[in-house]
C-alpha cells in the first residue's frame, strides 16, 4: 500500500501558515462578533489560501490524476471561477447591499455594512427621517450636494436582494437601467434582480455542497457496509432502499411543507428543505459503493488485512474506501448539478426555499408569468446555465481525470 509521506521541517512554510492563521482566527472572531457569513467567508479563505500553497506530498497516484486534471483546461478553469465565486459569495454583502461600505462624516468613519442599523440622527439628518433607519442611498446624494468632505462609498450594487423599488411610483418591473443602478432591471414587486442573483448564487452553491456532503455521508457508510457483510444484511438493506425508492419524492415535500407552520423561521424552514432532499437521494449512492466494496473486499491486500486482525471498519475506511475513491469523486461534480436543478424546479413550482429568499428559480418562476418583461427571465436563465455549465465541465474533467481504468491503487 502507498502512503503519503509527511512534509519535512525544512520544506514546511512556517511563515505562510502563520498568516493563514490569523487569517482564520479574524474569521472565528468576526463570526461571533460581526456577522457569521463575513466570519465564515474569512474562515474558508485561509483554508483556500493554505491549500493552493501548501506542499502537500500526494500518493504518486494522487498526483497522476490532478495532473491529468489540471491538463484537461476546461474544467480546471472551470473549477477555478467556480471556487472563486463560491468564497466571493460568502461577502456577497459588500456587492450588494443597501448599506454603505464606508460613511465618513464630520471626521469619524463608519462601516455600516456588518453594523447595527444606524438612525438619521447619527449623520445630520432631521424630521421625520432622523428617527428613521437611514437610506444610504439618499445619504449619498446630500453629502455629494453639500460638498462639506463628508461622502458614503456604496457597493457596486446598492440594492439588498428583498428591497421593494418602486418605479414610476408603483410596485412593478424596471428594464434594465445603469443610471439608476439596476444593471439587470427589477422583478414584478421590484426588487434588483442582480442582487437577487449573487445571493441566490451563494444560497444554491452552499445548499448544494451541504447536500452532496449528506448524501456521501450516509451512501458511502451504508453502501461500504453492504459490500463487505453481504449476506442477509445485505439483502435486508436493498428490501429496505427498494421500498423506500417506491416513495413519490414530490408528493413528500407537498404534503410536508403544507403541515410546516407559517411561524418557522427561514433557516428552519431551508433545513427541512435539505433533510427531505437527502432523504430521498442517498439510496443511489448505495449501489455504487456496495459494487466497488464488492470487488475490492475480492482482492488480496483485504484478505491480507482481515488475517493480520485488522477490524472491519479499518479494513473498510482505510483500505477498500481509498480504493474506491475514483467512484466517489467522479459523482461528485454530478451530485452538485443535480441539486443545483431540484432546488430551482422546487423553487419554481413554489415548494422549494421558502419567500423571500432569493432564488434563481423564483425569478424564472417570475420570469415565464410576466414575459412583458423579458429581462426577469433571461437573467435567470444565463445565470442558471452559467452555473451548471461550470459544474458539468468541473465533472467531466474530474471523471477523464481519475478513471479507474487508467489509475489503479492496488495491483
């Protein structure tokens, strides 16, 4: 068997570690103290940051198949833009957010962005709107009218994604408009639909890893125990994914959302969503990694560890599952598109996330019930394709990429 060798003192980047430390430790604290997606972002950054600079020393194998991956152009750009976006999201409030990133007034600077909601009365503002949260937006206009070295710097776009605008004085779809800010209009109540984009973007990217995670997680297990008891526990097992297979998806998640209580927050509400989708996912994965368990648990290194007194969830999870990694991570891309497009048709036939959580599949919901507005679902839509065309390339690079019959661990 081959292992990977540790890294030596010598080699081992003390100073770049270092860094991505406190890069990470910023994040733990922003989490608890400024806002848990801005924490959480840092966090995930200083993870990329130390594995794209790390020498890790891979199995020989390993290193084939990322070398493989990484001459197959396509889908290694492709996982680039698509890891970069993904981390971007996770600030997706400094692009898109009716707050200020900076105000500066009377010589005192200020970050709104992550704050607590600010009144009027803290920027000069009097009547009626000192008392009231302030609209950064019109902030802007006043100091830039005023012309007193006070000023408020606006994120590229300075809409949130659930702000009703109002055009021509109602409630109702805004072509696209650059001087007013709305690079790809507004939706039938108003709201920016770039903004709704880049959240929906990271709301659909994490919904889909948080699933394929889940679906490995109990495929995997149960999949790998199948294979290697066999027997009546095997043939237990598959009764029991037959039956459960029998069970309509979509009747499931109708019946359960029309009982959930309208009081349930979102994030409870969205939880829900995941544990239904994985529930009625995770029997696919089954059959794979009970064939791959099959055939590993035949060869000579598992008979080698059973005689040498290994027990069987060492034999299964260090020895027949890195055998079968090619199979793992070959579906993986796949899994994500796949979830990807449920929640987007959930979303469209209005069962999916719960309103008003930005979605792609609510715009194009949108979109196909107002076709006097042409720009609602065309921006969903390109975004839509955008998305799973990244996936799709990811997928079948990583599939040419660790073929087993090309790259085999054992012999």
């Amino acid at each position: 068997m081959i292992t990977n060798k540790p890294v030596t003192a010598e080699k081992f980047p003390t100073k770049r570690v270092a860094v991505y430390g406190l890069i990470a430790l910023s994040g733990l604290v922003a989490f608890f103290a400024v806002n848990w997606r801005f924490g959480t972002g840092l966090v995930l950054l200083s993870l990329v940051l130390a594995l794209f600079s790390i020498p890790i020393r891979f199995n020989p194998l390993t290193v084939k198949k990322l070398r493989r991956f990484k001459e197959i152009r396509r889908g290694y750009y492709s996982f680039i833009i698509l890891l970069f976006l993904s981390v971007l999201s996770l600030f997706s409030e400094l692009f898109a957010n009716n707050r200020a990133l900076i105000v500066r007034y009377e010589g005192h600077t200020y970050f709104p962005t992550y704050s607590s909601v600010k009144l009027g009365n803290e920027f000069g503002l009097e009547g009626e709107l000192a008392n009231a949260p302030v609209n950064y937006r019109e902030l802007k206009k006043k100091f830039a009218g005023e012309d007193q070295g006070n000023w408020v710097l606006m994120p590229v776009v300075a809409f949130s994604p659930n702000e009703n605008n109002r055009y021509e004085g109602v409630l109702k779809p805004r072509p696209p408009d650059r001087e007013a800010g709305h690079y790809l209009g507004t939706d039938s109540t108003g709201r920016d639909i770039l903004s709704r984009l880049i959240y929906g973007f990271r709301i659909a990217v994490f919904f889909s890893l948080a699933f394929m995670t889940l679906v490995y997680l109990i495929g995997i297990t149960i999949g790998c125990l199948m294979g290697y008891f066999g027997g009546w526990f095997d043939l237990s097992v598959q009764r029991l994914i037959e039956i459960w297979s029998l069970v309509p998806f979509i009747y499931m998640v109708i019946i359960i959302f029309s009982i959930i209580p309208t009081s349930f927050s979102i994030g409870t509400r969205i939880g829900i969503l995941l544990s239904i989708m994985v529930l009625f996912s995770w029997t696919g994965m089954t059959y794979y990694m009970r064939t791959a368990t099959y055939r590993e648990k035949a060869r000579d290194y598992t008979a080698a560890a059973q005689i040498i007194g290994a027990s069987a969830p060492r034999i299964i999870f260090h020895h027949i599952l890195p055998n079968a990694i090619s199979t793992i991570v070959t579906f993986m891309p796949f899994t994500m598109a796949a979830a990807i497009t449920a929640i987007t048709a959930l979303d469209f036939l209005g069962f999916g996330l719960p309103p008003p959580t930005p979605s792609i599949g609510e715009i194009l919901k949108q979109g196909t019930a107002r076709l006097d507005a042409p720009w609602i679902v065309t921006s969903a839509f390109i975004a839509l394709v955008f998305i799973l065309t990244l996936v799709t390339f990811i997928g079948e690079a990583v599939r040419e990429a660790f073929d087993p019959k090309k790259f085999t661990t054992y012999r």
